[in-house]
C-alpha cells in the first residue's frame, strides 16, 4: 500500500486535523508517480486487433515477438503474425473453442 493509505489502514481511528494535510500530498504525490509511469507506456504505436466476440484475457508473444496469441472469455484463440499480416489486421489461424466452451484464461508459446 503507498504510505498515506497504509497509515490510514493502520491508524487507530482518531482523526487529527493536522494529517489532512499530509493526506493531500501524499495523494498529489502519488497522482505525480502515476502519471509519470503513463508517460513512459509506448502508445505511439497503437493498433486495435480485433476479432473476439467477448473479452480478450490472453496476450502472448513469441520469444521474437513477430507473433502473438490471443484468447478470451468466448473460448477462442488467434494467432497473428506481424510480418505476415495485411491491412485488415486478421490472424492466420483461428481455433474456435479448443477446448470445449471454456474461457481461456492463460497461454504460452513453447520454445519447440
């Protein structure tokens, strides 16, 4: 927990007046922390990929990186190939619930 809402957790229920002030910089601190966390995100080369019909909860790539799995919560999973892929960003290979109608929830690339 950051510090100003661990000592809130851990506080003995009385409220001093003299802590709101430490409460508003600590979260001005915290807000200053996150926001420089979002700038270091790369966004600059955003593609939306789509395709499932519900939540995608698995993103894999391969060990180079020219490849990425995906799986959701509708049971399917797509492959992509980034240096095969065209304009409409579709997979090279879709598996529609491989296994049954469960929800995919991890997956990995083997190095074999």
């Amino acid at each position: 927990l950051p510090t100003a809402l661990r000592a809130r957790a851990e506080g003995d229920g009385s409220h001093d007046d003299d802590d709101d002030d430490d409460d508003d910089e600590g979260a001005a601190e915290e807000a200053a922390m996150l926001d420089r966390f979002r700038r270091r995100l790369p966004t600059s080369h955003c593609v939306p990929i789509r395709g499932h019909g519900k939540t995608v909860r698995v993103v894999a790539l391969d060990g180079a990186g020219a490849r990425m799995l995906t799986g959701s919560l509708d049971g399917g999973v797509r492959l992509y190939d980034f240096n095969g892929m065209a304009q409409d960003m579709r997979p090279f290979r879709t598996l529609e619930e491989p296994l049954g109608s469960y929800q995919i929830r991890s997956a990995d690339w083997s190095p074999t």
